[in-house]
C-alpha cells in the first residue's frame, strides 16, 4: 500500500507580484526623496519603482543556484540604480548616501509593517478580509497611493499660492518675465557686496536661445558691468559648491498684496533645475520683500499693475 503525499504549493501570480512591489518601491523612493531632498518628478519616481518591480520578479523566477549572486546585484547595484534614476544626476557621495537612506526606509518600514501586520487588531482584519481579496489588496493599495499623491499636490498648491509671485527682471536692456517662488529659506547673502542673492534657473534667461551665462564669459565689458564673480554656497541639491552671480539693472517682485523693487539686484545663475514640476523659475530672497523694498501695496489682491515686457 502506497502512501500518497500532498504537497501544498503556494501559487504566485507574476502580475500580482510586480503590482504589490511596485506600490512599495513607490513609497520607499517618496521617502527616500523627501529625506535627501531630490529634486525628482513623479514620472522619475514612477521609473524607479517601474525598475525596482521588474527586478524583483527576475529575482523571483531565476535558478537557485545563482540566487545568491543575484541577491549581491540586488542589494548594492540595482538599489543604486534606482537612486540614480530617481534622483537624476548627483555626485558618487549623493549616491551612496541615497542608497543608505533607501535600505534605512525599507527596513523601518518592513518592521512596522511586521509590528502592525501581527501585533495589531488591524494586523488581523489584514489577515482575515484584505489578504484573503487579492484584487482589493491591490485596489486598497493604488487607492492609498493616489490618494497620496493627489492630498500632496493639494498642500503644495496651498503653499505656493501663499509663496507664488511674478519677477520681472530688467537686465542691459532686455527684460524677462519670470515665475517666483518666495523661499523663506533662502538667505543667502553675497560676502563682497552684503546683500541678499535671489537664485534663478539658469535656463530661463537666454538672449533668443543664447546662453546669458556664456554672453557674460564672451563679452569682457558686460562681465565687468554685471560684477560677474562667484559666491559659496551649500543648497541646491549639493553639500557645497560655488555659486555664479551677476548684478541686474533692477528686479520687480509682484506679490498678491504688494509690489517690491530691487536696484541693482544680484541674481544667482543655478545649473540645477530648481523647481521639478517646473512651477517657478526663480527662488526669491526673504531679503528681497523687505518693507523697505515695497514700492506699491495693492487694495484688491492678485498681481495686477504687472505689465508683461516679454523675453527679448
């Protein structure tokens, strides 16, 4: 009499798999983002996790006999990848810190999830109701996940239009309207000349698509009239680094309530994208808005008076 031996075998649905993964490295990256101050878009995010997910199932169906060098790849060389896909680019040190930061995310929240999954009474009506519907598992994940995304969208949007003005900056004769964001972070102030510096997106002054950064190197008249010259700094994205300055004619801030002026303003040239959606161009100085700055205050509200002069 022979004996016959069941085995129960779990069954993984492939498509299951990279979706539940997915919405994790998602979550992981925003973190991650936040903690290091990456300056990443969604779409870059959704990159990321998009190759964190198809990684973990080749993880899932290769042979075990090369498991192990495959786990070595995943832990050191495809975690870096993501950061670098979600950061865009940054230095050897910003990578491994990222790096470091995106295991230290994922392992803290391994373990709350551990700790309410088995400990809690949430844990047991997971168990009991969520797992037990994959397709609602997956749907209560999406939901939490846009959700998510779209109650941030709400409170940057709350934030901006109490920090959201227009800058119109005059400069050897051409004139560029611009979007600014008043960064109450912002304070930097130039060692030489003592006065507050507001960063601009290198790439939003140009002279019909000519570089302004590379007229002022070309042009030695124009180099000494801006007072080109170059200031430390330890923002944007960097620890530290040197930070391009050029002297304007005059800087226009157009806020809801006021309006403020600035002669003579210095402007900081950024290489580094400063907003990732792309809602500002400039970052405005809190020294710039200083009541000894207004030149108008506005009765009803909104930018009016703001004259648009064109990008020339």
């Amino acid at each position: 009499m022979s004996c016959q031996e069941v085995i129960k075998r779990k069954v993984i649905y492939l498509d299951e798999f990279f979706v539940i993964n997915f919405i994790m490295d998602f979550i992981v990256l925003c973190i991650t983002k936040k903690i290091c101050k990456f300056a990443a878009t969604y779409l870059q995010i959704l990159l990321s996790a998009t190759f964190g997910a198809l990684w973990s199932v080749i993880v899932l169906i290769v042979p075990e006999n090369i498991k192990g060098a495959v786990n070595i790849c995943t832990y050191i060389l495809i975690s870096a990848l993501m950061i670098r896909i979600c950061a865009g680019k940054c230095n050897f040190k910003e990578l491994i810190r990222g790096t470091a930061i995106l295991f230290g995310v994922t392992f803290c929240m391994a373990g709350s999830i551990y700790m309410i999954y088995y400990y809690t009474y949430a844990g047991y009506w997971i168990r009991m109701n969520l797992l037990s519907d994959t397709e609602l598992l997956m749907f209560t994940a999406l939901s939490v996940v846009i959700v998510g995304m779209i109650i941030k969208q709400i409170m940057v949007r709350i934030v901006y239009g109490e920090s959201e003005c227009l800058v119109k900056i005059i400069f050897n004769d051409k004139c560029f309207d611009l979007k600014g964001y008043i960064d109450t972070g912002n304070v930097l102030k130039d060692p030489y000349f003592k006065k507050s510096v507001s960063i601009v997106d290198l790439e939003s002054l140009n002279f019909g698509g000519d570089s302004i950064r590379q007229l002022i190197l070309d042009d030695i008249e124009l180099n000494t009239k801006v007072k080109y010259h170059m200031i430390p700094y330890n923002s944007l994205g960097c620890e530290s680094g040197m930070l391009e300055v050029i002297t304007v004619d005059s800087m226009y801030i157009y806020t809801k309530k006021k309006v403020y002026a600035q002669k003579n303003a210095l402007i900081g040239l950024s290489t580094v994208k400063l907003s990732s959606d792309n809602e500002f161009d400039v970052l405005v100085n809190i020294g710039a808005v200083q009541a000894e700055n207004c030149i108008k205050k506005l009765k009803f509200g909104g930018c009016y008076g703001f004259k648009s002069c064109g990008r020339r």
